[in-house]
C-alpha cells in the first residue's frame, strides 16, 4: 500500500521549547497505527501538526503525495479528520446539529447544507449507533456517547484518515470498549486509516497494526506490537520498568504498570 | 432537515412580522401625538411632515444601528466563546468612540468616496480597539476568555479616558458635541444619515450572515473547527473586519449605544437555541426591533423631555449584564 501520511525530519518549537524534534514517520493506507509515550512527549502535537490546527514547523509533512502546505485548510479536511479529546464537552447543539458541522469542508462559501450532507449525517448517526441520540444535546451525553458524536462529525467529513487524541480516556470499561469496537468497525469494514493517540499500552498492542513511540519529542520506536512489548523498548519509552506476563488464554504479551 | 427547516422558516415569519409591525407602530409613538389619518390623507399636513421628516428616519435608524450592534454581538460571541463578548466589552464602541471624537475634536470636516471623515475615523477607531484584543489573544494563545474580556474592558476604560483627556482640550462647542454625542442617541433628520452608513453595514452583516456556519463551528472551539477544514486565523480577521467596519459605521451615526450586542443575542439564544444558521437573522432583527423600541421608549418616558436612547439602553442592559455574570450556568 502506499503511504498517504508521512513526517520527514519535522520539528516544531514554541518559543525557545521544542515540542518535536526531527520526527520521522511514515503511514501507508488502511494501517492502524497507535502514538504512546509519556505526557508531554509530542503525541497531540504530531496530531493536530498533520491537521494543521498549529501552523508552521520546519522540515516536511505529506498528506497522500503531496506536502501539507499546498493544500488549503479545506483540501487538508477532506483527506484527514481530527478527533478531540471528549472531555465534559458543553456544547448546546444538538447531536445532528454538531455532526452536520463536519461537512463544512464539502460546502461553499455560501454555507447551504444540501440534502446529501444531511443524507450523509443520518448515515454516520446509524454506523456510530447515535441515531437515538441525534435529538439530544451534546452537554447531556455521557463521555462515551461524547466521544462517539466527535466521531461521527470525523466520520461525516468522508477523509480517508482520522486522528484521534485518546479516544478512550476518562471513558469507564465498558464504553471504552464500545469505542474499540466502532473504531474495528471503521478500520476494517470502512477502510478508514487510524492514528490514535493512547496511554493504554496493552490496547495499543492489541488492537494496531503498527505502533510508534515518542518521548521528549524524539521518535524512540517504530515497530509491530510485538516489537514494542519488550523490557527494552517500553523502559526506553517510559524510562521505567514494567511487569511483563503472557495472556493466560491467547499467550500474548501483556504489561502491568 | 426538513422539520428544522421548518421551524426556522415559521420563526423568520414570525420575526419579520414582528419587525413590520414595529416599523409601522413606533413611528407614531412621541410627544406630538399624530394619526394614520393625518400621514395617509394629507401628505402636507404636520403630521405628516413628523411622521416622514422626523420619526420614520429616527426609526429606521434605530433599526440599522440595533441589528448591526445586535449581529456584532453575537459575531464577537461565538469568536470568543463567551456570552458576555460585545462591542462594548471588547473596547470596540470606545475605539469607534475615540475615533469619532478625535474627528470633532479635530474640527476637520472630510469625507471619502461619499463616506463621512467621521465614519472612516469611527471605523478605524474600532479597528484598533480590535486589533489591540486580538493581538492580546494572538500573543498569548489559549488565553482564557476572561482574560480576553478583561483585555478588552481594560482597553475600553483606555480609550474612555483620552476622550475625556480631548474633551478637556476642546473648545466649549466641541465638547458639548462630543458629549451629547457620547450619551448616544437616534435624534436625526431625514435620510442622509442613514444612507451614508447603510453601504458598510449591509456589507458587514452580508458577510457575516455568510459565515453563519463558521461561527457555528468557532464555538465549538478553534481545533475543532480547524480540524474541520476551517482557516481559522483568516475566518476571524474576516469576521473581525467586518463586525468593526459595521460597528465603527453606526456609532459614528447613534453614538455608543450600550448593551444592545448584549441582550439581543442572549434573548434569541434563550428562544431559538445555539444554531447561527438562525440566530444570525433573528438577532438582526430582533435587534432591529429592539432599539427602535427603546427609542420610542426614550420619546415618551420623560414627556416632555427625549431621553437619548443610551441611556435606556444602558439602564436596561446594566442589571442584565449583573443577572448574567451571577446566574448559575447550566
């Protein structure tokens, strides 16, 4: 397949702090790949680098075979969706209301939402399993269903790539698995390549294709699952130890902090 | 979706409705009582002359300057992600304010390609006041909104002080219509004053009544609305633009009116709900309605005597602004 994300030597600074440094990094299409690391490594940074929500930076970033600034914002919308953190969001729209935003980079400067943006709205609500919840508004859902309506406005984009800052965070067991699930359901039914960004190392081990490990803003690894889940690779990650055990049923590695 | 659709049609419907009324009924409100028989009968008759010289102008007026304060509002709310963001909280109206009595204390008289030196100076003045909030913003990313506010506030006390500091040095006349013309009111005559604005103003609300979606998806925050394929930086320059350009022109014609930008929106969110694609045209005209209101109001309540209309507006609107700081949020 061929690689439609790609960071080549690409640092970004704040100020006199360097939030990444000389990232290297290379996505080819349908891959599930996860971003962990320590707080404050870069992972969000990478992300919202790719959607262009922080501007600038030195070396290159391309989308599909182009690099990120010959496209405009909206171009950029078409080819990758951006998925927030959902915590305790207030908005007073209204499920349908807050997804049908998504399909700001299909309209043009007059703003008219046609019937297809709306037909395309009832399609991503009935793939998310929000279709109940379309008349609700966003400040009164759980952060489950939260973080499902953020998806479905990503989803309502129709970008062939989706970024998710930790999906699953402040989410309790249950609606994190449901998010894993509809995140399965993209990935291999939908064809849709996943970044997440995660802190749950044995979920990125499980669920991707292909991890990467950033720490201080420096890429520490790149490798499969079963390359990351080595003493070696998680202390030079982390900079400590974990516990290592296999899976009493499928013998996978796991890890306890 | 068709039941939306729907429902914003019935309340445009109801809004236009309610905007011709009040531009039939308030002009025959005021001291001098006239009737629909005087205005339709005889086009020579005193009530005529008052209905169609005085009070349909002032009306219209009202109308201009309370949709445009209205939308500039609503613009300044959904940018900054706070309800209690207008052009009086961000300094604009001080800024207009300032440019305006700079150009009298001047005494210059000038105007460019039909647009009056002291609408140009207005308009300039709120550039800067927005300029300097943005700026602030821009410098410090992130920063609360609060702090943004208070920016503004600051900003507007600034500017509030050296219009004192020229008032000080103007001549006697100069100062008194730099006074009178800061207390804001609608006393004018005939049609020129509201043409001369109307350009800039319809230009300001067509643009922003086309970037209803993007105020949409700016309170939703600024990544998110990135993510969605908005050029963020650019969209609020736009938007900034032109809510300055139509603020800097009606307060070069009412003076700072307070508090419209405040309530109106505030009111229409209550009643229609967070969706711009609506709340753009009713806070036009429910704006519209409202200030010509209060001016029938400022004709009437202290008969004999015509208040200036700001100070209705901010008699109403200070307690408001109380009532929001302090009501619990849900």
């Amino acid at each position: 397949m061929e690689i439609i994300l790609a960071a080549r030597g690409f640092s970004y600074r704040l100020g006199k702090k360097t939030l990444l440094e000389e990232i290297d990094f290379e996505v080819r299409a349908g891959e599930r790949w996860a971003i962990i690391g320590p707080n404050g490594a870069g992972k969000s940074t990478l992300l919202k680098a790719f959607c262009r929500i922080l501007v600038s930076g030195e070396g290159l970033l391309l989308v599909g075979d182009k690099p990120l600034s010959q496209y405009k914002q909206k171009a950029l919308a078409r080819w990758i969706s951006y998925v927030p953190q959902a915590s305790g969001r207030d908005d007073l729209f209204t499920v349908r209301e807050f997804v049908v935003m998504g399909r700001y980079a299909h309209l043009s400067a007059f703003s008219v939402l046609t019937r297809r943006d709306w037909e395309e709205v009832e399609r991503v609500l009935d793939l998310t399993g929000m279709t109940d919840f379309a008349h609700r508004r966003v400040s009164t859902l759980s952060g489950g269903e939260q973080q499902k309506t953020l998806i479905a406005a990503a989803l309502v984009q129709g970008a062939n790539i989706m970024l998710l800052d930790e999906p699953t965070a402040f989410l309790d067991p249950y609606q994190q698995s449901q998010i894993h699930d509809l995140l399965e359901t993209l990935h291999q039914d939908a064809g849709v390549t996943l970044v997440e960004v995660t802190h749950d190392i044995n979920q990125a081990a499980l669920g991707h294709d292909r991890i990467l490990g950033l720490r201080a803003g420096r890429v520490v690894f790149t490798g499969s699952p079963e390359e990351l889940m080595t003493g070696g690779v998680l202390r030079e990650i982390y900079g400590r130890s974990f516990k290592l055990f296999p899976h009493p049923e499928t013998g996978r590695t796991m890890v306890l902090p | 979706m068709s039941k939306d659709t729907k429902k914003n049609i019935f309340i445009l419907v109801m809004l236009l409705g309610l905007f011709t009324l009040s531009l039939i009924f308030f002009p025959f409100i005021g001291i001098e009582r006239i009737t629909l028989g005087e205005v339709l009968s005889d086009p020579s008759s005193r009530g005529s002359e008052i209905f169609w010289k005085l009070r349909l102008p002032r009306v219209l007026a009202g109308m201009l300057c309370g949709g445009v304060l209205s939308a500039a509002g609503l613009t300044f709310q959904a940018m900054f992600r706070n309800p209690l963001a207008t052009p009086f909280t961000l300094g604009t109206a001080s800024g207009a304010s300032l440019g305006a009595g700079f150009y009298i204390w001047a005494g210059w008289s000038f105007s460019l390609a039909g647009i009056s030196g002291l609408t140009l100076m207005a308009f300039l003045g709120a550039l800067a006041a927005l300029s300097l909030v943005y700026g602030f913003s821009r410098w410090r990313r992130g920063m609360p909104s609060e702090v943004m506010l208070l920016s503004g506030v600051a900003i507007s006390i600034f500017f509030s002080s050296l219009i004192l500091l020229l008032q000080y040095m103007s001549n006697q006349a100069h100062s008194l219509r730099i006074l009178r013309w800061l207390m804001g009111g609608l006393e004018i005559v005939g049609y020129r004053q509201i043409l001369e604005p109307l350009p800039l103003a319809l230009v300001g609300l067509t643009v922003i009544f086309l970037k209803r979606l993007d105020l949409n998806l700016l309170t939703t925050g600024e990544d998110l609305a990135a993510g969605r394929g908005m050029n963020v930086n650019q969209t609020k320059i736009i938007l900034l633009l032109s809510a300055g350009l139509m603020v800097g022109a009606v307060v070069a014609v009412a003076g700072p009116v307070a508090f419209v930008g405040l309530i109106v929106p505030h009111i229409c969110r209550l009643l229609f709900g967070p969706d711009h694609r609506i709340l753009v045209s009713a806070s036009i005209l429910m704006g519209a309605v409202f200030l010509s209101g209060c001016d029938a109001l400022a004709r009437i309540v202290l008969a004999p005597a015509e208040l200036p209309v700001g100070i209705i507006t901010s008699l109403l609107g200070g307690p408001f602004f109380i009532w929001m700081l302090l009501r619990p949020r849900v």
